[in-house]
C-alpha cells in the first residue's frame, strides 16, 4: 500500500526520496506484493526484506536519486553486471511516465527491473521479483484511495480497475497492470489508545507504531510526559484529566491503560466500560486486577463487563521488562488481528 504519511514525512526531513516497491513475484520471494521502502542519501526507512535484495535495491535507489543509472553491486556466486529493466527491453529507451492519478510527486520517470533472486544475487529464494523504482519530490494528491503510473496513456485494464475502486468501493491489491503500478492508499484500520507515557507507555509505541493499520493516539497529564521525537502516525494529547477523554474515545478503539496512577487507572477503567470499546488492557498485578475487578463492580459494573479488560497485558512469562511487556501486547494485538480476518472470511 501507498503511505502518503511516512512519505511526507521523510520528504519533509529528506528531501526527494526513492520509493520502492515490489510490484510482482515469481515462486518464492521475502517480502509480498506491495511491500515498500523509502531510500534517501544518508538512510531508508520501511523494508522490502532479503537482505542482499534489500542492500542492492537500497543501492540502486541511490544512483536513481543520483541521476545514474544503477548497475550490480552485491557480490554474489551468480552472474554480474546490470539487470536490464523491464522497461527497456527490446527498446533503446523507455516511454515517458505519465504522472500519478491526482497531481505532483513524480521525480523522473519509474523503473521496473526483474531480479531473479538465485542468479543475481545468490540468495536462496528460488523465485524472482519485480522491483519498481520511482523518485518523489512531493505527496501526490489521491482520490478514490487509489494511486496508479505508468508509460504513455493509462491502459483500459488500469482504468477499470480505477473505475471499480470508484464505484464499487473496491480496494484491489497491489499490482503491475501493462507496465503501469496500481496501489491501494495505505489507510489504519485499527485505533489504539494508549494511556500513559511513561517508560512501558515509550517502549509500546516504539514496537508498536511500524505496524501497519495501526492509528496510535497517546495520551499523559502533560506535553512533557512525552519523548520529543514521535512517530508520524502517533496522535500525543496532553490532558490534565485524561479520564475525561475517555467519554469521547471512538467504541472501536483499542485501549491500553498504563499510567503513573492506580487512581486514574481506575477511573479510566470505568469510564471506558461505561463508553464501550473493542478491547481494554490494564497493567499490573494480580491483586491489583482483584481489587479493580471488586471495585468495578461496586462502581454498577457486573461481572461479565470487567471481565472484558485483560490484566495483567503482553505475556508475563516475557518478564515485566517495559520491551518485553511490549513484545508481549504486540503480540496479542497480531494475533487478534488475524482471529477477525478468519473471521470475515468464515
């Protein structure tokens, strides 16, 4: 998928970036259709996976941004020299990108190369991938949540395609169609709300926030609670009452409760049982949860209700390190996601 947030993002503290996608496989390969990374100078951020197939596009992105034009450069047990770009072959020269659906981003015009993992890079992979490479100078403005370039005149297929996506509300899949790339636009699809900032709330959003479909709101009593740095796709609230966001909390959001208070733990706790919400976890012990669990229910709570907030959180076989708490919930969410897509697909 297209995320135009980390786009911007590393356009804003980059400059022009490399984008690159995997926009089709052949047998086995270490990453899915539509994975991507994001490659500047001096970095890159995202991953298509495979170690040298990784090292040698991150390298080829920079001679893009260069102006070059990328040759091998992996030692391998393979062949070397250039993989020929799809593009190009059987042709001194490639057709001129027409832009993106919408207006800006473009940089130069896309690059599809075909690596076949084993001879070109001496991987173990027994499949070969299709790399697209494309230099963006700005955000593209989408509609419809679906961005597709390409050579020349959009091609018919690409058009139905868009036309299915307007009409129908369909999001396909990533793909190469007749040289052009289709994507969907990345979109989170889970809300979590994490309730403290403190040194478990820190190491959460750092596992948690490279997750994709995750739209992370984090909430504290004050701006100075929270690290300087935060991810792009993490909403910070300072509140001096906190609890009292609770009442607007989306019933769909995901909520872990782990503040500097067993006092406002409490009173969040109940609040949010008394809101709704798609699943609630609490930190802490169990005579702590023993105590909520008597307290809830004094509060006009019954059972089967507090029941629905886990406590302890993670897996407390991990340890009650703040990354291994971490580990843990970040499991657990993983794995709740993949229990509702079984589900939609009963």
């Amino acid at each position: 998928m297209f995320d135009l947030e980390s786009l911007s993002a590393a356009l804003q503290a980059h400059g022009p970036v490399a984008r690159v996608v995997i926009a089709g496989v052949e047998g086995s390969s270490p990453r899915e259709v539509g994975a991507s990374m994001l490659v500047w100078s001096e970095g890159q951020a995202g991953t298509i996976g495979g170690g040298a197939l990784e090292y040698e596009a991150a390298a080829r992105a920079r001679t893009v941004l260069a102006g070059r034009a990328p040759t091998l450069s992996v030692p391998h047990a393979g062949g070397r020299g250039p993989v020929v770009p799809a593009a190009n072959r059987g042709s001194s020269r490639s057709a001129p990108p027409s832009p993106p659906v919408g207006e800006g981003g473009g940089g130069g015009a896309p690059r599809v190369e075909r690596i076949a993992l084993g001879p070109s890079l001496g991987q173990c992979c027994g499949g070969a991938v299709m790399l697209w490479t494309e230099v963006l100078e700005s955000v593209p403005d989408v509609t419809d949540d679906m961005i597709a370039r390409g050579p020349g005149d959009m091609p018919l297929a690409v058009k139905r395609i868009l036309a299915a996506a307007r009409g129908q509300g369909l999001r396909p899949d990533t793909a190469l169609v007749q040289g052009w790339l289709v994507e969907p636009v990345a979109k989170p699809t889970r809300q979590i709300w994490i309730w403290g900032a403190g040194h478990v709330g820190r190491a959460l959003v750092a596992v948690l926030a490279p997750l994709p479909g995750l739209a992370i709101t984090w909430v504290d009593v004050a701006r100075d609670r929270f690290p300087d740095d935060v991810p792009p796709n993490v909403t910070v609230i300072p509140a001096a009452n906190p609890a009292l966001l609770a009442d607007h909390a989306p019933f769909a959001a995901e909520h872990l409760v782990l503040t500097f208070s067993h006092a406002l733990d409490l009173e969040l706790c109940h609040r949010l049982l008394r809101r709704g919400f798609r699943s609630c976890g609490l930190i802490g012990s169990a005579t702590k949860w023993a105590r909520f669990r008597s307290r809830l229910k004094a509060l006009g709570h019954d059972a089967a209700s507090v029941e629905r907030i886990r406590c302890p959180i993670g897996d407390p076989a991990l340890g009650k390190h703040p990354q291994a708490i971490a580990v843990g919930v970040a499991v657990e969410l993983l794995k709740a996601r993949q229990v509702a897509a079984r589900e939609m697909r009963a």
